[in-house]
C-alpha cells in the first residue's frame, strides 16, 4: 500500500497486500484518516476492483459525492476532506479473457456476471467513465504511424479546463463533474437530436438518472476538449459510449 501526503497527487492501494477496511475509510479508536483521504486533491487508484470487501467499496458511495467523510464515535464525530478522483483497473472475468478477440474465457456460466456483480450498481452509476481496454495487436504496435503528441493533448486539456473555470468562477467549484442539478440545466443544454439520442440510451441501457447527469457532464468536458460552446450529437454519443458496464448483457 502506498500513498502521499495530504497536498500529494496519488495514493493507490492494492488488494494484493492485506488491506485492513479502516486502512482504506479511515478510522480507529482515535480516528486517522485513510487512503480515501490521502488522496484528497489528488487520484485514488485501486487495483482489482472486484477483490477488494464490498462492503469498503460501499462505504466510497458517500465521499464520491459530497467529497467528505464522516467517521462517527460515540462522543464524536470526526470529518475528513476527501475531494478525490477515483481510477480503477480490473480484469473482465477471474481468467482475464473474457471478450479476448484471439484467446478463449475458461469461465464457467454464470461466473462473468457474478464477478462484476461484486461491485454494486450504485458505485459503478458513481463512476462517470467505464472503458474496456482490449488487446493491442502487433501490427498497430509496430506501426510506424505518427501519433498524436502528448503535448497537443495537454494544450487541449489545459484550455477545457480553463474554459471550466470561467464557467465556474466564484461559484466554488472548479470542474464540470462538481457541477450541481440545476447547474446542470444552465451549462448541458442539448439540442432536440441529442435528447432523442439520449432517450434511446437511457431506455435501451437502462440507465439511472445519476448515469443521466453523468453522460451530459462527460458530453460537456468532451465539448470543452473540443473548443465547442455547444454539446453537439458526436459529443453526447461518445459519452454514452463511456459507459460500457451499464450495457446489459455485457457479461453475457
């Protein structure tokens, strides 16, 4: 387990070492606060989502919303800021090839679906971005194509966030996924395309309303990117696409 101080950038916890729950939430006799805290400011990676309890996943439904948490004593009540951007990584199947395009999952029926079920619906509606990330083949690796440089895309996401805070300025958030419900009504205005377009998905995938604000904040940050006042059709397909654990029948 490893993380840094209060101001650091990053605190990451594994479930390969013994993750004790109060190592993660917070807590003790005299309350100390855990990685979801030393985190805040910063980026909270935990690898192999599904390994980890479900019930300290759970306990991160609350902080992931109010960017606080709360560990309650008998005489006391003790709040510790947790304002973190949580990243994840997990295999698709307890094998690792589910969806392989060349390698065949060994799982047995059934077990697919009851290894992503080990993380709840209301964490996965809290997670705005789910990418399936599928093997490189060695034609594109050894391609001698010219990519995109990293400093272009930095440029880009400096100005999107520049945009976000002169949107925001003086309302004491600093970034499109802070963004409040009414908020939301003012700055993701879509056009009559883009609510039939996002009609279907919601319908289609069955989504939750918390996965409604989710797409039209990421459509938002995708317009921003682009240079765009407006959130266009492109930009609110490409969020929905962002949220590939909502599909049903993903697992199978």
């Amino acid at each position: 387990m490893h993380s840094i101080d209060w101001k650091g950038q990053l605190a990451t916890c594994t479930s390969y070492c013994y993750c004790w729950d109060v190592a993660l939430v917070g807590g003790g006799s005299f309350p100390q606060p855990g990685e979801i805290s030393l985190a805040h400011n910063g980026v909270l990676f935990l690898d192999e989502l599904p390994e980890f309890k479900r019930t300290v996943l759970e306990v991160m439904r609350q902080p992931l919303e109010d960017r606080v948490i709360r560990i309650s004593r008998a005489k006391f009540t003790v709040d510790y800021p947790a304002g973190f951007m949580l990243v994840t990584s997990m295999n698709p199947c307890p094998c690792g090839f589910y969806n392989h395009p060349q390698k065949e999952c060994v799982c047995a029926p059934g077990t697919v679906q009851k290894y992503l079920n080990r993380i709840s619906g209301p964490l996965l509606d809290r997670i705005d971005i789910h990418v399936e990330v599928v093997p490189v083949a060695y034609g594109e690796l050894s391609s001698e194509r010219v990519s995109e440089k990293s400093e272009v895309v930095r440029e880009r996401v400096i100005k999107a966030r520049e945009i976000q805070a002169k949107r925001f300025e003086g309302s004491g958030i600093y970034c499109n996924a802070q963004m409040s419900s009414k908020q939301l009504k003012v700055y993701c205005k879509i056009d009559d395309a883009g609510h039939q377009l996002l009609k279907t998905a919601m319908e289609k995938l069955n989504l939750s309303a918390r996965a409604y604000d989710r797409i039209l904040k990421v459509a938002r940050t995708v317009a921003d990117l682009a240079g765009s006042e407006n959130i266009e059709t492109p930009h609110l397909a490409e969020a929905i696409n962002y949220r590939s654990l909502d599909r049903e029948n993903w697992a199978g």
